[in-house]
C-alpha cells in the first residue's frame, strides 16, 4: 500500500515550503494544515506552477 511519507523528514519540510512558494506565486491562500476548502482549479494551478518550475530547474541544469 503506497503512503504518503518522505523517507527524509528534510525534504517533507523542503517540499512543504515549495508548495507555499508557488501557491504564493499564483495567488493561492495556502495554510497549513487542512486546504480542503480549495478548489480544484487552485490546487491544480499550484501543482502546475511547481512541475513548471521543476521543468525550469532542470532545463537550466542541462546549459
């Protein structure tokens, strides 16, 4: 059964204040805890802004 746990507490910690990052960028009120009162169109816009990023980071990698 899959779970939704880090193997690394750090990069639970590193992913959670990525999150905020974007959902901060797009105009996405984010809090910690509980965000069930989002849409899916703002969760889905903050998922699409980190894949872009990530994208982003690694394009620059490649130079």
């Amino acid at each position: 059964m899959a779970t939704n746990n880090s193997t690394v507490p750090e990069a639970r910690a590193a992913l959670d204040r990525f999150k905020m990052e974007a959902a901060s960028e797009v105009g996405v009120n984010l809090k910690q805890g509980y965000n069930g009162d989002l849409t899916s169109k703002q969760n889905g816009s903050v998922g699409g802004q980190m894949v872009k990023k990530m994208i982003q980071k690694y394009e620059e990698g490649m130079r």
